[in-house]
C-alpha cells in the first residue's frame, strides 16, 4: 500500500506542475486514463488516487458523464471534499455533529452487500442549521479492511472520511443508488430535532471500486426544503 500511495502522489505532483506552467491550460481537458496509465505505468486505481488529489486541491474539476450530484439550497456538493469541507467552501453556515464513529458488526449489510466480513467502520453525522434544526442525517458503513481496519481509533485527517479512502487506496469508480421520501421515526426526529413523520428525501448508495469492490455504503436523510437530487447524462471527462 505504501508504493501506491508514493505513486499517486508522486504523479499529481507531475501533473500540478504542468498545470501550473500552462501546459495544460484553463478549460482544456487532461489526457484519458488510458494515455496517462500507459505514460506513467501504473493502474487506473493509482491514477485515479493521482486525479482526486489534484482535485483535492482545486487544480481540476471532473465532470461525469453519466450520474448524479446534490445540491444543497441550489449549489452543488462535491465528492470529491467530503460534503464537510465542501460546505464549509461555499461558506454555508451548517454545524457538523458526529454522532458515532466506530467499528461495528453488521451481518445484514454484509449479506446485502455480498461481503465475506460484518466488519465496518461506522460514521454517523447530522448536519444543523444555525438555530439548530437538522437538515441531514448521513450513515457511512466502509468495510473495515486493510489499512482502514481501526480507523475510528486513529481519527480522521480534518474530519474528512473521502480523504481516508483515498489514503488507503479506496477510489471509487461507480455508484448506484436508490431515492425515495418517507418519514422520519421517532428517533430520527429527535436526532434533527424535527417533527416525527416530517417528509425527508431517503438516498441510499453504494460505491465500488474499479475491480467492483464496496467502498462505501450511505444512506442520507435529506431535507427536500434545501437538498436536492440532480441526474445528468452525456459525455465528460476532466479539465
């Protein structure tokens, strides 16, 4: 693991220097995974680490070409920060409170998930207004293997969990996922300090790696007042 984290950055370091010198320039697109794979000799997970760097700090924007995004009161949220430091970017006024971050057994997910191990890591936040009101209550489940296996006890690098999937070489390449609208229980209500059956949007998503593997498994509760689902499709790439 140590080499492929010393390769993806030793290539977004290449890239963020040719950025900056105007090699490739404001609007124009990086070469393909496959050019750059084959320039660097490396694998699509290792270059996909590289790319997510770059974006992590800004230097280019990945467009999808087929997926969905949320927006929160009308601006997207990007992935690619974590929607906490993606929120404090916009400068949104949203408190983050962790309500749990552990390491937990969890047969059902596992079987629904297809995996070998109950094992996960799991992180529990819900996102307040000023006044205190929830307007989000995510679940995270990451399967507790590898370098990820006793997370919760070294903590999160500035809270973001994004960054600590990339750190140990968990990039996601696809998703799916499910929307719909119920109401919140009891508990769910009091956790948001929100009336119980008030109407939330319900997402649940799965993330996987190239080779199909579960990064990461959400289910959010979102307020339909200021969240919103969007679907795109089309050709993108990366600029």
């Amino acid at each position: 693991m140590p080499g492929q984290v010393h390769k993806h950055h030793r290539i977004a370091r290449v890239l963020a220097d040719e950025i900056r010198a105007g090699v490739h320039t404001d609007g124009s697109r990086l070469p393909g995974e496959h050019a750059l794979t084959e320039r660097f000799g490396v694998s699509r997970t290792t270059l996909r680490q590289a790319l997510q760097a770059l974006g992590d700090e800004g230097l280019i924007a990945t467009h999808a070409g087929i997926g969905s995004f949320v927006t929160f009161d009308g601006t997207p949220m990007d992935n690619r920060l974590g929607w906490t430091r993606s929120l404090a970017e916009q400068g949104t006024e949203l408190t983050t409170e962790t309500l749990r971050f552990e390491e937990v057994t969890d047969q059902e997910l596992a079987a629904r998930l297809a995996l070998a191990s109950p094992a996960f890591v799991a992180l529990d936040r819900v996102r307040r207004l000023p006044g205190g009101s929830g307007v989000s209550l995510e679940r995270s489940r990451v399967p507790a293997t590898g370098d990820l296996a006793g997370l919760p006890a070294r903590g999160l690098d500035g809270g973001s969990l994004s960054r600590a999937l990339i750190a140990a070489g968990r990039v996601t390449d696809s998703g799916e996922g499910v929307v719909s609208v119920r109401g919140l229980t009891a508990a769910e209500g009091e956790v948001l300090h929100r009336s119980p059956g008030e109407s939330f949007l319900r997402l649940d998503q799965v993330y996987r790696a190239a080779d199909g593997s579960v990064v990461e498994q959400v289910t959010s509760l979102l307020d339909p007042a200021h969240f919103e689902l969007h679907v795109r499709s089309g050709q993108g790439g990366r600029s």
